[in-house]
C-alpha cells in the first residue's frame, strides 16, 4: 500500500468515526426518532452490509466468526452511545467516550502484567482528571447521566477492542459480532416499543441519519480502518485517533453551533496530553528497559 493510500485511508477512517457521533446527536436533537429505533436500524443496517460485504468477499462464514462476549460489548457500547447522545454535546461525548476507552485498555493492560513507568503514570492520572473535570458540578457541567452513559459507552468500546486483539480476518469478525448484537437491538426496539403503548417514532430524517450511522460511518468506516491498520505501528493507530474527539468537537461547534466551553478545552488538553504519555513513553524511551 501507497504512502498516499495509507494517509487517505487513514483520514476517511477517522471523518466516519467523527462523523457517527455527529449524526447521532444530530438525529437525536434535530429528528423526531427515538433511541431504541436508532439503535436497532444502526445495528441490523451495519449487520446486513457486512454480512453481505464478508459473502461477497468470499471471507470466512461471519456466523462462525466474532463472540458473544464482542457482541454484547458492542450492543452495550450502542445503547449507551445513542441514549448518552440523546443527552449531551457531540464534542464532550466524544472527549467521554475516547478518555474512558483509553483507561478501560490502560487498566486491562495492567492487570495482564504491563506496568507503566513514572511518565506514563502521570499521563493515566492526567487522563482520569481530564475525565473528572468534565464530570465536575458546575453551570457548564453536561448532563451527569449523559456522561455517565459516554463512560459507560467507553468502557464497553475498550472491551469490544481488546476482544478482537489478534483476529485473523477483522471483517469477518466485525460482521459475525454486528449479526450477533442485532437481536439484541430488535429485543431492546421490542421491548420499548411495547412499554411506550407502540409510541415509537420511525421518522424518516431519522432512519436516514441512523442508516448512514449503521452502514457508511459503523461497518464501512470500521472496513477501511481495518483495511490500512497493519499498516500502521500501535502506537501509532492510538494516537491518530486522538484527532477524533478534536474533530468532533470542532464539527459539533461549526454543524450543530455547540458553545466550546473553557471546561471543554482544560479536559481536552488533559485527556490528549495524559494518552499521549501513556502511548509514547515506553520503557525502552527512558532508558529503563530491562537488559
């Protein structure tokens, strides 16, 4: 691959992961749809496409490929995601969901027995009090559950990764974890549909927004990434998605005229600088790997 193929790829991989969280808060606040309707028509729509993409492909049977335990962290990750968008700013949902994805893989990667040196002890707690300071109470505060849920989207994003670590065909494995959390979205659907007396709102701004969401920025934008991401170290794949909250948050202000808020930069800067720690200042850096 290109050195021009990997940075276009790269960048169309990044706009369609910005670009979910701007049409899921865009389609919660501007369209009449509702959550539950968003949520299962993101996840059958992103299951048709891939199922349809791995068979074309020729690829290993995405009914063998995935697991339950992916599937239900993606199911997870949707329902908070879309509920979380429901209630707060695309760019601080961002900022909530990259800063806790980073902690959630930080602490898994301490508890398999990677242990983080000084520097990237400082950056883990820069990360953690960049999150805090989101959270804080304070007239330019988000909403508390909103934020909680973006955490929570986080933490089940973080498991969903570390879960395909190693996968030998990462598009069947996508498609065969989207096949299995779909049931779980119709049920969810099912569910609200009979505790609201069938007041379910299928717009149709809404179900476009929810369509690109499920098949242009989830199941082709996670193809294209997979597609240039051996091409591109670790370390470097982590830190290119820092950009993403920066997208977002910058897209949300100039799209959707969202206040960038002096809490929204500090927790920004926090955020970004502490990963940034964490990624780049390895053992070896310091000086103090082992001989």
């Amino acid at each position: 691959m290109t050195r021009f193929k990997i940075i276009l790829i790269t960048f169309l991989s990044l706009l369609a992961f910005a670009a979910n969280s701007l049409i899921t808060r865009f389609a919660l606040e501007q369209t009449t749809i509702d959550e539950a309707s968003f949520i299962m028509l993101r996840v059958v729509s992103g299951a048709l496409f891939l199922w349809l993409f791995v068979t074309l492909k020729k690829h290993k049977s995405p009914w063998q490929s995935g697991n339950w335990l992916a599937a239900a962290a993606l199911f997870i990750y949707a329902v908070s995601f879309t509920y979380g968008y429901g209630l707060i700013a695309a760019g601080t949902g961002a900022l909530l969901l990259f800063g806790s994805v980073q902690v959630t893989m930080t602490i898994v990667g301490y508890r398999e027995g990677e242990r983080l040196n000084r520097v990237q002890l400082i950056g883990f707690v820069l990360a953690l009090a960049g999150l805090v300071i989101l959270m804080l109470p304070g007239i330019s505060a988000p909403s508390l559950t909103g934020a909680l849920l973006m955490c929570i989207s986080g933490v089940a994003w973080g498991i969903y990764t570390l879960q395909g670590r190693g996968a030998s065909n990462p598009a069947a494995s996508t498609a065969g974890n989207f096949i299995k959390a779909a049931p779980m979205a119709m049920l969810l659907w099912f569910i609200v549909n009979l505790s609201t007396n069938n007041t379910i709102n299928l717009a149709s701004d809404g179900i476009i927004c929810a369509l690109l969401s499920g098949i242009v920025t989830s199941a082709i934008g996670y193809i294209i990434w997979y597609s240039v991401l051996p091409e591109l170290k670790a370390t470097q794949a982590a830190i290119i998605q820092l950009s993403v909250p920066l997208l977002v948050t910058l897209a949300g202000a100039i799209l959707l005229n969202e206040v960038i808020t002096l809490r929204v930069v500090l927790a920004s800067f926090t955020i970004l600088f502490g990963t940034i720690l964490v990624l780049t200042y390895k053992k070896s850096k310091l000086g103090l790997a082992k001989k």
